[in-house]
C-alpha cells in the first residue's frame, strides 16, 4: 500500500544547471551570484510562460516538471536562446551557460517535490548536454519527434550514474529538422569540445583570432540530406529558385496561427517582385504546414534549390522569430538568425529577412528592384491593428466558403474603419464583392460588380502600384467584359509582379476572354510552374485556354485535375461535358450532364450563358450548344 502522502505521476522532467559553475564562483563570487538569480528568474518565467511548475531550484541547479513533454523541449529551447542573448552582453570569462536535460518520467510526488529515476534521469541527461545545449531522453524523443521543427542527434545508450539500465539519449539540434539515428557524432562536435583549446591558442595570435573563430571554433551548422536534380518534379530554372515554408507557430496560443502565415506570406510576396529569383507560391508551400517535412523533399517535389524555414513565437507584445536558409544541392546552412524584437516592430523584421534571403541567394538588384514591404500603410497607434485584421480577413477570403466569405466581410469593413487610408482593406472588401458575383449570392449582379470595381479603384488611389490590385481588377473588367481594360491590367499586374501566381493567372485568363487562348496558354504554364500545387479555380481556367484554343484532350485533363482537387465544383463538371460532347464522347458527356443536375437541379442554361465573360458571343453559343447535345436545358 503507497505511503500516505505519496502519489506516483508520468510528467515530463526539465533539469538545468550551469557549466563550469566552480570556476566562475572562484572569479567573482558576488557576480556570478548576480548573473545566476537573474537567469534562473528569466528560466523560471519561461517555465511558467510554457505551462511548467518550478520543482526545486538549489545552488546552481533548477528543477522543473510539465504535463507535457512538447511544452517541456519548447521551453528548454527559448532558455538556451534568451540566455544566449543575454551573454553577449557579459565578458567573455563572465558568460554563463546552462546545460539542459528532459525526460519522460514516473515520478513520486510529495506535496509540492519530485522524486525517483524519472527525475534522475533528467539530471544525467543535462550532465550530457554541451554548455548551451539540451538532451533528451529517448522516451521523450518518441514524443516529440514529428511534433517540433528541430533536428535531433542521436547520442546511443549511455550509461548513467545510479541508473542500472542504458538510457537512450539524443542531442536537440536548434538549426535543423533532420533526425540523425546513426548513433555517431558529427565531427563539429568534437569541435565544440575542443573550443578550449582552440581559444587559448587563438589568445596567443591575437592578429589571427577573428580567422580562427570564423574557421575553427564557431561550430559548423548542421548539414541536412542533399536534394538530387534528377529526382527533381521539375528542372531546376536558371536563376535561383527558392521555397519559403509556413513558418512554425511556436506560440502557446493556436490563433497565432494567422500572425506567422501572414509573415510566411510576407517573406514569399517580397520575395516574388524580384525578377531574377525564381519564388514557389503560398499555395505549395503551405501544404507542408504542419507535417514534419524534410529539405530534400521539398527540394525535390516543387523543383527549387533554396528552402526557407522559420518559427514565430509571441508572448504578450514580444516575438521572437527564428529563421534558417538552406541550400537543398548541398545540404548548407548559408544563414540563420534570430530575433526578439517588440511586436510593432514586425514590418522592419520582415524587410531584414527579405534581404537577407536576397543576399544570401545572391540576387543582385538593380536600382528599384528592391523588396518592399507594407509597412507604410500599418503606421501609427492602430497599425499593427489593422494589419492583423487584414491578415485575418485575407485568411477568411481564401477559403472561399459562404460562411467564411461572409465573416470576411465583416472584418474587411472593421480594417477600413480602424485605417481609412489602408488599400489592402478595400482590396479584401473588393474580394467579397467579387465572390459575392460568383458565388450569386447576391440579389442584384451587375450592382455588385461595380461596389467591387469601386473599391479596387479607391484603392488604387491610394496606392497605384499594388499588384493584387491591378489583377483583381483585371478579373472584373472581365466579368462586365470590357476586355482591353482587362488585358491592360493584367499586363499592368504582371509588370509589377513578375513572379506573381495570381498576376499570371488573371492575365491569362483575361487574354482567354478576350479570344486569345493560345497567347493565354504560356502565362497559365508559368503559374503552374511557380504554383505547381495549384487549387480548383486555377485548372478550371486552364482548362479555357485548352478549350478556347481547340486543344481539346488537353482541356480534358485540366478539367479533370479541377475535378479530382474539387469534386463538387459544378463549373468544371459544366466545361468538361461541353468538352466531351465536342469530341463526340456522348456517353462521357451525358455522365457529366448528370453531375451538373445532381449539383443544382435547378440548373439554367439561360442563367448559365448571362455569366459568361466572352468577348466573341459565339464562344458562349459554341459551348451552350455542345451542353444542350449533352442533354441539359
């Protein structure tokens, strides 16, 4: 029977103590006391912030334990890298480190203490953590593996003191994702262990000393597992070719979810504007968001040589922002960095990472080829404000469902009353009004039309260079089929936005209404090049320039593909039985037929043919026609 008092729980267990404590007690006791009740309240704050309770925490050590193992790794990693920050501020002899260990544990509980193998564990594992560093246990392992984007070392069984059976262990590596299980160290560890050494030597050739760190005792960032060209979806283009990844929400709140797309997206838009880089679009990218994703296989699936990879973590009105370019053809590291900064100071950040990726990349601008951020419309008391509504509208847009669609609106119109003076607000709102057009939803077609022409126009007023604004623009002169403005824009936004999915796909979509599929087809390829995840909408405008162009088992298979990624989008089903009928594939235009009715009963041919945005009316009576052969009405 257990021992009144007693109660034994699984928990995860963070132990912390400082690396060569005795030498720098033996320098200066009154500093070193300074500097340690200082860290060990900023490692407790962090335990608090992560959902932990602070154990015991005598002389130099610190105990901790967590109902979850996840919030004990996170919290160990912001330690070691607010404590890092922290030293460059202390001589070099007056630096601190702390060495961490976390484990996965049975523990006895008494009143408010810890004890048992489970907590020893944790104090052996931190014995096997390099100053600065973190180890895990390989129970904890499991449980973290696929959920946090770091690489992990593993170290072997080792064989701890009073502990009779072999803990696996394995090294928290900060700057990577790889998992190494080969059991071996890289060589820059053995580096590391001799920074020592190498500093005295380094002391004694004072000239040298700034080569020798550079070359010798600043360990090498880890490498990952190198992409292979001919495994490679796509060719490699001839200019650098980059992928930005959904940058990881370290935060505790999931609502910071839309605060680290919107820097994701940031980064990408930036990025895109630069002629001679290459950029992958959102919509790929952000299909690895939250799956545990190698370089390599980004490298390979979307055909780029550069992968950007990033997490955001906010607490209060401070983030902090890590970040790491790698080359995949070689497995470097060619720049990583961290930030803290306040969180009205995200715009600048954004315009910092920019250009460093640039550089990084080596991409030289010309004058006016620089990466532009829209910090100028967010300035002021309620800027950062704004800004968040108009990530969160955007977030809501993109969904395009009705519900979302219509609290899009609402928030669309709160950003234009809190900053009037903002075009990204009449932009989201333009985009409703556009929706609105398509979904029909609205009562009155024509009148909405134009709300969404006024608003992209009042945009434009403020800002005459945006090239989401010239696109948008573009689809609606479309829609009310004045098609020369409609090219004119679309050229418009493909000149500001070279790289840009949407500026392409909306130009060639207006060159496809205006009778000119086959010049369409080249802009649809160069989309679906920087896009190679494309959604619904984009293949179904595919699909037009094939069918517009005569290229009609082609326009088959964009059909199709727009079908296989939407099942239930009518308008695909309506364009590819209008195509089966004009090959003469009675049988396979009469099944499309029947989907088209078991989607909307109601359906009118009528009503169909009024929202058709060709210039030539024989287009729209040529595919009316092959819809009635199908048998619809």
């Amino acid at each position: 029977m257990e021992q009144e008092g007693f109660h034994r729980k699984l928990t995860a267990i963070l132990s912390a103590d400082v690396a060569g404590y005795s030498r720098l007690m033996q320098d200066d006791e009154a500093a070193t006391v300074t500097t340690l009740e200082a860290y060990k309240q900023i490692i407790s704050d962090l335990v608090k912030q992560h959902r932990g309770r602070v154990v015991d925490s005598p002389g130099d050590n610190l105990l901790a334990d967590f109902a979850s193992v996840v919030d004990a790794v996170q919290c160990a990693v912001a330690t070691q890298k607010e404590l890092q920050a922290r030293n460059t501020e202390l001589p070099e002899n007056r630096k601190m480190q702390f060495r961490i260990g976390v484990n996965l544990g049975d523990v006895i509980e008494e009143e408010s203490r810890i004890y048992g193998d489970g907590v020893n564990i944790a104090a052996r594992l931190e014995s096997l953590a390099d100053p600065g560093g973190i180890c895990v246990s390989k129970t904890a392992f499991d449980q973290i593996e696929t959920k946090l984007p770091f690489g992990y070392e593993y170290l072997g069984e080792q064989s701890v003191k009073n502990i009779a059976k072999a803990v696996g262990a394995y090294r928290v590596v900060l700057e990577s994702r790889i998992t190494d299980g080969q059991g071996a160290r890289p060589k820059a560890q053995g580096s590391r262990r001799r920074v020592a050494f190498i500093g005295l030597a380094a002391m004694l050739v004072i000239v040298a000393g700034g080569a020798l760190w550079q070359f010798f005792i600043r360990p090498a960032a880890p490498t990952v597992e190198k992409a292979d060209p001919k495994q490679m979806a796509f060719p490699l283009p001839d200019v650098p070719s980059i992928a930005v990844l959904p940058f990881v929400n370290m935060s505790k709140d999931p609502e910071q979810e839309f605060l680290c797309d919107g820097m994701t997206e940031a980064i990408i838009t930036a990025l895109s504007k630069v002629p001679r880089l290459f950029v992958i679009a959102r919509n790929s990218t952000f299909t690895y968001k939250g799956k545990p994703t190698k370089v390599k296989q980004v490298s390979e699936e979307l055909g780029v040589r550069y992968v950007l990879e990033g997490s955001l973590q906010r607490s209060d009105d401070h983030l902090r922002i890590t970040c790491q370019l790698i080359d995949a053809l070689t497995g470097d590291h060619l720049w990583s960095e961290r930030y803290d900064r306040d969180l009205k100071d995200i715009f600048a950040l954004q315009d910092e990472i920019t250009i460093k990726v640039l550089t990084a990349t080596r991409v030289k601008l010309t004058e006016g080829e620089q990466a532009v951020t829209w910090e100028k419309y967010f300035r002021g008391k309620q800027g950062l404000e704004c800004y968040l509504k108009i990530l969160e509208c955007s977030n809501y847009l993109s969904r395009a469902t009705i519900e979302d669609h219509n609290v899009a609106r609402r928030i669309a119109e709160e950003s234009i009353a809190i900053c009037p003076e903002n075009p990204l607000g009449y932009l989201n709102l333009a985009g409703f009004h556009r929706q609105d057009f398509y979904f029909g939803t609205t009562s009155s077609p024509r009148e909405t039309l134009e709300k969404a022409v006024e608003l992209v126009q009042k945009a434009l007023s403020i800002d005459d260079s945006i090239p989401r604004a010239h696109a948008l623009l573009s689809d609606l002169y479309s829609a009310k089929r004045d098609h020369d403005k409609a090219v004119a824009e679309g050229e418009r936004a493909v000149a500001l936005d070279p790289n840009g999915v949407v500026a392409h796909e909306f130009y060639a979509l207006s060159l496809v209404y205006a009778g000119r599929p086959e010049e369409a087809i080249p802009f649809f390829q160069k989309a679906i090049r920087l896009n190679p995840f494309s959604s619904t909408g984009f293949f179904l405008h595919y699909g037009h320039a094939f069918l517009g162009a005569g290229r009609l088992e082609e326009a088959v298979s964009a059909y199709k593909k727009s079908i296989q990624l939407s099942p239930n989008n009518i308008f695909a089903h309506i364009r590819l039985a209008a195509t089966y009928s004009m090959m003469g594939c009675e049988k396979e235009a009469r099944a499309e037929a029947a989907e088209i009715l078991r989607l909307n009963p109601k359906f009118s041919m009528d009503s169909w043919a009024k929202r058709q945005n060709y210039k030539d009316p024989s287009e729209t009576d040529k595919i009316a026609n092959a819809l009635r052969k199908a048998g619809m009405k």
